[in-house]
C-alpha cells in the first residue's frame, strides 16, 4: 500500500520527511533512519497531538495487516505525560467507527502497544504499555504492530480494552459497513516538555481484497479558478468478462450521469472525471463508487480546492526569473530612462542585475515621470541572411492598468558588425502594439481581443490586449522606421507566419521591449499624454532560428508513402508535393505540423528536436515532396 500524501493534523508539530541530518526538534546528534533516508518526525511543546494519517478505500470482508519502526532518540528523549502510537480505524461512509469483529462490543480501534517512558504497566495493561529504551543509536528502532483494541479514536491509553483477547495475527477484518480504512501515526504530549518520536517504514497492506477492487485512488486537487483538473481511479476485477461501472459523488451526492455541471465535461460514469473551468461551485469532495454484478467499493472522499489569485498574484504564473535567459543565451538585459516600474520588490536596474517582480517572475515596463520610453534591449550575434521567429508574453493587470497615450511593443531590428543600427530600407519587425485606453481615433484601428480570437497573437498593428491574462504575441509586422513615436508605427507589410529575414549586411539582431510614455507637449498626433502610473509586464521572450529540414527521409508501409524528418520545438511544417517537377505549383498535403512541445507552452524544449512521420496514400502516380519551416 503506497503511503504518500499524508494528511497532517492542525497541532503538534510534524517533519513528514525529515533526513538523516539533524532537524529541528531532534536536540543534538543525528537521526538515522531505520532504512533509506526519510524518517518521520513527530514531537510537540503545546501540549497537543502530532497526527499523521492516511485513508483508503475498503470494502466489507477485506484483510489488512499494519506495522512500523518507532525510536526515541536520547538527546531528545521525551518526558513522562508523553507517548506515541500506530493505530488502524475502520470506518463507515459517514466517518462513524465500526466495531471490530474481534470485540463484538464497542468501537474497533486497533492499536500498537503505546511508547510510554512512564512505563508502569498494571495487570489490566500489560500489552499495551512499554517504556522505549533512550536510543543511542540505530540499534533501538521498536517494531510496533495493531496488536490491541481501543474504545476510542484516536487510541489512549486509558482506553484499552484489557478483558477482550488482544490482535496477535497482525490481521484486521474490515467489518460490515465499511467505506474505509484509516493508518494513523501519533505522538500526544500533555505538558509543553517537548521530546520526538522517529516512525519509519510505515506499511498498511491488504492481504485479501475484495471484488471490485480500486488499486489507485484519486487524489486531493488545487486549481486556480478558471482551470481545468482531473480526477482519476483505477479500479481492478478478477472476471475478465465483468464491466466494471463508475458513478462519481460530490459531496456524498450522486453527479448527473451526463455531467454537464460545475465546470464538468464529459460524463460522470468513466474513471476519469474531468473539469473545463474550475468555479467556486466545483469545490468539495469527491468519490467514486466502483461496481459490478459482485458489488461495488467507494473511494475515499478527496477534495478539490479552487483558489482565487488577485491580477497582480496572477502575473506570477508563468514561473521565475523572467525568462529572458532562455535560448538563445541571452546576454544581461540593458535599459533606458528608467525601464522599471518602480517598488520594493520590483526593479530592473543595471546590465549585470537580475530581475526581481513579483517573486522573480516578469519585467514590468512603465511611463515613469512622462519619460518618453521606458524599456530595456540587448543584441545578439545573428548569421546574416538567416530567418527567425520571436516572441513573447505580455501581461496588463486591471489594478494597474494601460492607459492614456502609452503605447508598449516587442521589436526586432538590426545592427552591423560594429553595432551601429541599420537604417531604412533594412526594416524594422515587431508584435502588435498595446495602445493605452484613451485611444479612440479610428486610425488607430485597434480590436479588444481574446484567446478565441482566430488571430490571436497575430494581429494587426494597434490592439489592446485583454486584462488579467497572459498573451503570446509574435513578432508579425514590419514598420518604416526603427523610431518610437505614433508616426512610425504603420506596418509597411505583415509577416502572417511570424518569420523574419535577417539583411545580409547586419551581424547582430537587437531585441527591445519598451513601453512609450509621451509627455503632455510631446504626441504627435491626437493629442493623447502619456500616464505614468501604469505598467506591461512581460515573461517567456524567445528567438528562434528557422532551420529547414535536413533529414527528410520516404518509407513505404501498409499501402502509405511515410515522410519522417526531425521537427523543431516552435517551430510550423507544411508538407507540399508534385506530381511533375514541371507543374508551377506545389500543392499542400498538410498544414500545421508542429512539434508535441512549442515555444509558446514549454519554454524548455526550445532547441529540442523531435521524430515526427507524415503519411500520403501510394496512388498510382509518382509525387515528388518537399517541407516548409515557418
């Protein structure tokens, strides 16, 4: 029985993995485990309990046996008023104890002998309380097994039930009623005079199971609000020919078979329970009930959580460290006028400085004091003649929103050897651009866009993104200058596949974010003054070279002509062919393929190259292939 995912009880104080090295609450020296590394340490100055347990699925007439090592190291031996335990509960469906069908009276707790430095044992008992030797080493580990019953959940030591015939087989039968079955470890101190208990490899296992069975149990879920989850068991049948039947619960309650609630898509009647959109109502718990014509076993509830996260909180999902160092290696970020919106732990404030936002997660770009443009750029040596792709995300909180003459983009544009800037004709690239909300003369042609947008990410040249999301934007529109002011921004022309050449007498790309905050007597059209208590935020950059494919290889198979070749993450094949080297056109035999990772959902694949295999039926005429890499 796999015993992770413990659950931890609100007092006493808990390592559920605590190393050989020493840990708080150990006093001095070491703990050694009894195996392997990982022990468990309980041990408590408050006068409380110290609980770790774990439920699982169990059905009427299952077996189970129980055991662990337990060891009270002597630097932190603790004192009289203190004792530790393992115990193994059967319970019904509402969480009620059930009698054990070794009493036939009262409630079936079964329990290890309690570890007890008081260690005064009386006639009435005798099996349960032992006085543990102060371990100098690992040679003291107890071996404790459910060896007596209790009245009481959790076990104590003034409910034992010495007249009944004490558990020496180490065998628990799961009693009529059963729904589950609870492994708990304990250390209870009723004074503030400290001490630990070390548990080590702690086994639940089930001898004789039943009919269903559930080999792996779902297990607990935290989602962000708006996210999707899953809920999964596997369960397991001796007749092959038996169908098995899934019903998930909410709360105890049978779900709609169909679904269709709560964020649920699909049916409630497959292993596999799966949620679209977390909201409030989806919080609870979960079960399932297995069946088949033998009987059924329910699992044990589960909880799902929903949280919420503030827009700013949100900026953080996209991970640490900005993501300005990933491939190509990225020299330090350079900045100008400022670059950073400014607070405590937020800045970006030298060429060799790393970026702190919001716990390490993004730049954030702003019109401080009316500064004409804020932002931050570095070049990177680039083969001339070469394509690339470039990109990445942009985040506006609606707490600190876009506004007034502010505009912010990604760009691209070119340097010679020496590092002085290419002029026009040699054009400059970048991603659409975010235009504050006071815009609204109609030449600014801008569209409130969302996810679903078929052109998402590659829009036209003035747009305002939606608030409190993260968008992927590409570098898609070259403009006629490298300048930043209103009049330089009409795309010349749009790149719809995102790929951009670079001019044979540049050396180097030079990659810019900025956000362009005019001042008042500044705008050179509409009149619109910058604000500069706003901000951008941005993560994941990336620039990737287009490489074509190299290693185009034809098999035939089963009636198909199979291409395979080696695709690039964040990358876009096309697949094209003739019938006649002569036609004037190639036709299109598949669009789209695209790596199983791209740059826009696993920054870590970038460079990574993978196997893929496109097929074409073998007709009676001879085609002759080639790829696109976009």
């Amino acid at each position: 029985m796999g015993l992770t995912n413990w659950t931890v009880s609100a007092t006493g104080y808990i390592y559920p993995v605590s190393t050989n090295a020493l840990q708080g609450g150990a006093g001095s020296g070491h703990v050694f485990a009894h195996s392997g590394t990982n022990v468990f340490q309980l041990f408590d100055t408050t006068a409380n309990s110290a609980i770790l347990y774990q439920d699982f699925p169990a059905a009427v007439g299952s077996q189970w046996a129980a055991s662990c090592y337990a060891i009270c190291y002597a630097s932190n031996y603790f004192n009289p008023g203190a004792n530790a335990h393992m115990q193994v509960v059967f319970y019904d469906a509402t969480n009620n104890v059930l009698a054990s069908t070794n009493s036939g009276s009262g409630n079936g707790v079964y329990g290890s002998d309690f570890l007890d430095p008081s260690g005064s044992p009386d006639t009435n008992s005798i099996y349960w309380i032992f006085a543990p030797p102060p371990a100098l080493t690992t040679n003291d580990w107890v071996f404790l097994q459910p060896t007596n019953l209790y009245t009481t959940d959790p076990a104590q030591e003034y409910s034992h039930e010495p007249p009944l015939t004490p558990i020496t087989t180490n065998l628990m039968v799961a009693p009529p009623g059963t729904a589950f079955v609870r492994y708990q470890l304990e250390f209870d101190n009723t004074s503030t005079d400290g001490g630990a208990v070390y548990f080590d490899d702690c086994v639940l296992n089930k001898l004789v199971g039943t009919d269903p069975d559930i080999a792996v149990n779902p297990v607990a879920v935290t989602v962000l609000a708006g996210l999707p989850a899953t809920f999964t068991v596997t369960a397991i049948k001796s007749n092959k020919q038996e169908v098995l039947t899934y019903q998930w619960q909410q709360n105890g309650t049978n779900l709609p078979p169909a679904g269709g609630i709560n964020g649920i898509a699909g049916t409630a009647t497959n292993a596999t329970l799966f949620f679209t959109n977390c909201q409030d109502v989806s919080a609870g718990l979960y079960s399932v009930v297995v069946s088949d014509t033998n009987g059924s076993i329910r699992s044990v509830p589960v909880l799902l959580t929903v949280n919420h996260l503030s827009p700013i909180q949100r900026v953080n999902l996209l991970g640490a460290n900005a993501g300005f160092e990933n491939n190509p290696t990225w020299l330090p970020w350079n900045y100008f006028n400022g670059a950073a919106f400014q607070t405590a732990d937020n800045y970006y404030a030298g060429s060799t400085s790393n970026v702190n936002v919001y716990a390490g997660s993004s730049v954030a770009l702003s019109g401080m004091n009316g500064d004409r443009d804020n932002g931050f750029w570095m070049s990177v040596p680039a083969t001339p003649g070469a394509f690339y792709k470039a990109g990445g995300y942009a985040y506006i909180s609606s707490v600190n929103d876009f506004f007034g003459g502010n505009t912010c983009r990604l760009q691209i544009w070119f340097k010679s050897a020496a590092g002085d800037s290419l002029s026009p004709p040699d054009p400059t690239y970048e991603s659409f651009k975010m235009y504050g909300l006071d815009y609204t003369n109609a030449d600014m042609e801008y569209t409130n866009i969302d996810v679903s947008s078929p052109n998402y990410g590659k829009l036209g040249y003035h747009d305002q993104l939606p608030r409190d999301q993260w968008v992927y934007l590409t570098v898609s529109n070259a403009v006629n200058n490298n300048g930043i002011g209103l009049q330089d921004d009409l795309p010349t022309n749009t790149l719809s596949s995102g790929v951009f050449q670079m001019p044979a007498n540049a050396s180097q790309i030079n990659c810019q974010v900025y956000e362009y905050c005019p001042v008042a007597a500044d705008p050179p059209t509409g009149g619109y003054a910058g604000v500069a208590i706003d901000a951008v935020y941005w993560d994941e950059m990336r620039l990737i070279q287009v490489v074509p494919v190299t290693d185009l290889r034809a098999s035939v198979a089963g009636g198909n002509i199979n291409l395979s070749f080696s695709a690039g993450a964040g990358l876009d094949y096309s697949v094209l062919y003739k019938t006649n080297l002569t036609d004037a056109t190639w036709s299109v035999l598949t669009n789209n393929v695209t790596a199983p990772d791209s740059w826009a959902t696993n920054p870590a694949s970038i460079g990574i190259t993978y196997p893929m295999t496109i097929s074409d039926r073998l007709g009676a005429s001879r085609r002759f292939y080639r790829m696109e890499v976009y």
